[in-house]
C-alpha cells in the first residue's frame, strides 16, 4: 500500500479551524500523509486573529529541506505566505519540476483581518503561478491580482481567463462569496492552444461554520493530485469534500466550535453528525 504525501505550506492557525491545522485535517481524512512548512504563526480563534509572526526565510528553508531529504513529495498545497521575500525564496525552493503544486493565494483572513504585505500579489503572480498546477482565488483576491472591480457570476470565466494571462496554468475561481443560493466556481484550464472551461454548481450551505473553507478546498484538491486523480476529477472530488465539511458543521451546536465564524467538521467521513 503506498500512501500519498502533501506537503503545506502555509501559516499555523492557534484556533484550528484553517492553515496549516485544516490541511493536516483534510490530508489525514482523504486517506494522506500530512507535512508542513509552516510560514508563520497566529494567534487567533473563530473572533480574529490577535498576532501574526512571520517565520525567517532559514526557517523556512531548514523546515522545506527537512522534508525533501526524508520524504517522496506527491503533492504540494501553498497558503498563507505573509511576504515577498517569503514568495522569492518559495520559487526558488520549489522550482519548476513539482507537477502537483496548488497555490491558495490567501491574503486576508475570514475575519478580515490582513495576512500578507501590501502588493504581495504581483510577487504571487510572478513567481508562483507559472510553477503552480493550480490556483485557487476566490473573488475577492481575484479583484485584488486583476485590480478590477467586483466580479459577478457572469463575469467568472472572463475574470479566470485574465488570470491565465498573468502566467497561471489553471485557475479554480471560487464563487462563495456571490449573494446567492445556487453557487458556482468555475475551472479553466490550458489544453494544448486551447481553454477548457469546467463549471461547478453546488448549494449554499446556511451557517456560521465556515471558517478554513478555502484552506480545506485547495488541500483536498491537492490530495487528489497526489492520488493521481486528473486535475478536473481531483477538482470536483475537493468541492465533493469541501461541502460535506460543511454542512457537517451547519449540525454543529452554534458557539460549540467558538463564537464567531466555527471550523468545518473535517472528519464526517469517519465520525458523522446527525
């Protein structure tokens, strides 16, 4: 039996509702073999976060390094990086030979709170998209990489097709922050001299637990890589994941899993909530 390893990058969240703990959730649920280089740490909980300490680039390095010597890598998931320099010394650590990177380019928290230093992004796009298999934004951070203004659901495939231009290979833009019922995120990927357009519709789930969606979404797809899934096959299965995270955790006692936006329920494979 061989099990696929992920490895995260990304920052360490105290409540355990996202970064780095939500991706050890998710790779441990799928049936995964978790590692993580983690970028910095927060103090936070389901309110806000209070502090952030952003981890040095030797760190950093000794932590990546750590890993690659001991271990195959069949999957790599970036999220919270918090600064330029982080992202120069990332490219250069990952380089172009990882088929299996999905990049998660968080910059503000579910709080509202701000994660990563002002103009990161044109660092992000630069840097890590072209070596990335795929990114992840949601709307909000793809207003911010195309410096446009809000994005509506008809506006999606153009909206990930301008970020194909600025070097990503394939781009899931994640539409939950559209005010409707019926959801849509949208796939768009290169195919040779052509753009594959996929479009995924789902429910949306009414409640408060929602915090490490996105986290949970680009480990779970980046999961699916590591078990060999094509990309759109490890797409739909992450939003499959994703959702029954979710409304797991709509069952969840309100304030159980703190008092403002709770974490997914990660294990209602294993241990379902009536």
């Amino acid at each position: 039996m061989y099990i696929p390893k992920v490895l995260s990058i990304a920052g360490s969240d105290s409540g355990g509702g996202a970064g780095i703990q939500a991706d050890l959730k998710t790779a441990t649920s799928l049936g995964c073999f978790g590692m993580t280089v983690i970028t910095a740490v927060t103090a936070q909980n389901t309110l806000g976060v209070d502090q952030i300490s952003q981890l040095s680039e030797s760190m950093i390095a000794a932590q990546f390094n750590a890993i690659v010597q001991d271990f195959q890598v069949d999957a790599v998931k970036i999220g919270m990086i918090g600064s330029s320099n982080t992202v120069q010394l990332l490219s250069k650590l990952l380089g172009v030979n990882r088929e299996n990177i999905v990049f998660d380019p968080v910059m503000v928290a579910t709080s509202g709170a701000i994660l990563a230093e002002d103009q990161i992004q044109h660092s992000m796009a630069n840097l890590l998209f072209p070596i990335s298999r795929l990114i992840t934004p949601n709307l909000n951070e793809a207003q911010t990489f195309l410096n446009s203004g809000p994005i509506e659901s008809s506006q999606m495939i153009d909206a990930a097709n301008e970020l194909l231009k600025l070097g990503a290979n394939a781009v899931l833009l994640k539409g939950g922050h559209l005010s409707q019922d019926q959801l849509k995120d949208v796939l768009v990927e290169k195919n040779g001299q052509h753009i594959e357009v996929t479009e995924f519709h789902h429910p949306r789930i009414l409640t408060k637990n929602t915090h490490g969606t996105g986290c949970t979404l680009s480990s779970a797809i980046a999961c699916g890589l590591a078990q060999k899934l094509s990309l759109k096959i490890a797409v739909n299965k992450g939003i499959d994941y994703t959702q029954g995270a979710i409304l797991a955790a709509s069952h969840i006692p309100e304030k159980q899993l703190g008092n403002g936006h709770g974490a997914l329920w990660h294990a209602f494979q294993q241990f379902p909530i009536n």
